[in-house]
C-alpha cells in the first residue's frame, strides 16, 4: 500500500515557487538528490506562500507552525521589501533569489502593506522539515529535471517507510 502525499501540496506552498530554468541541471537523479538534500538542509524556511500578480507580490498562504505566521504576516499582505530588497519591480527570479539565500536562523526583516499601512516585520527563518527538503528537491526536479525524474522521485516517496514517532524523553 502506498502512502498518499497531501504534504507535498502544503510543502509546495512553502517552497520557493519554480521558474523557468536557465539551463537543465543535468544530473543524475541520484546524485542531484543527495546535492540538494545537502544544500536545502541549512536553508531557512519563512513559511508563507505568495504570488506575483498585477506587479505586486502578496502572500496567499500562511500554514500554522512556521515563522512568518509568528512573526505577524497575514494573508493579503503585500511584500514591498523582503531582506534589505526592495520588491518595486517585482519578479520570481528576484525572490527566488532573496528567499534561496536565507539561512536557518537568520533574522529577516519584512516591509509589507497591509490595508493602506506600511508595517515591518521580523522574521526569524527556521529549519526546514524533511517534508519541506522534499519538496523543494521536487521543485528542483520539475522545473530542471524531465517529468520521468519527478515521476520516479515521487513513487519513491510514496514507497518509503513511513518515518517512526519521535520518542520524548
């Protein structure tokens, strides 16, 4: 039996959303996979989803648990600064950039507008779960991998044991 993944829709949202590669990665799936599961280990999550419309980037998700809903983002906040970085001209390779460089731990500032004001915001990144490393790893695979990687990455998934409880001591 396998197990279904509705994880991976909240961790997608979590995630850096994908953009059109510059080039294909070019890996083997193998390799690819233990290289990123690496580099995404000590990437911080800010835990908010958001959307580029209309030349604004909003946020459209905030799941319970992650640092941005602690720090006081709310959906339907527009981001105007993320890091230092001014999002005036926003674009998805600017945030992928800023949102890719983010450390665990790293104190991230967050000037949003919310109903006409303009707030700042201090986000402290966390540590990405196993669940939030896969998904990125499978956003890496969808938009640099062909769709028989992603295919065979996600069966994978789906086969795996399922991990034991955390025992408190």
């Amino acid at each position: 039996m396998t197990r279904k993944l509705p994880w991976l829709v909240l961790a997608f949202s979590l995630a850096v959303p994908v953009s059109a590669p510059a080039a294909p990665c070019g890996k083997p799936l193998d390799v690819c996979v233990a290289e990123k599961t690496l580099l995404y280990q000590s990437r911080g999550v800010l835990g908010f989803a958001w959307s580029l419309r209309d030349d604004v980037i909003g946020v459209c998700g905030l799941p319970p648990g992650y640092p941005a809903a602690a720090a006081g983002v709310q959906l339907g906040d527009v981001l105007l600064e993320l890091d230092g970085r001014s999002l005036a001209e926003p674009s998805q390779e600017t945030m992928d950039g800023i949102v890719g460089a983010i450390k665990i731990g790293q104190v991230v500032p967050l000037r949003v507008r919310r109903g006409g004001q303009e707030l700042t915001l201090t986000i402290t990144a966390g540590k990405p779960d196993e669940k939030v490393i896969q998904a990125w790893i499978a956003n890496h695979l969808r938009a640099e991998h062909d769709a028989a990687d992603l295919r065979e990455y996600l069966r994978r998934l789906e086969t795996a044991p399922p991990e034991p409880p955390v025992q408190n001591p």
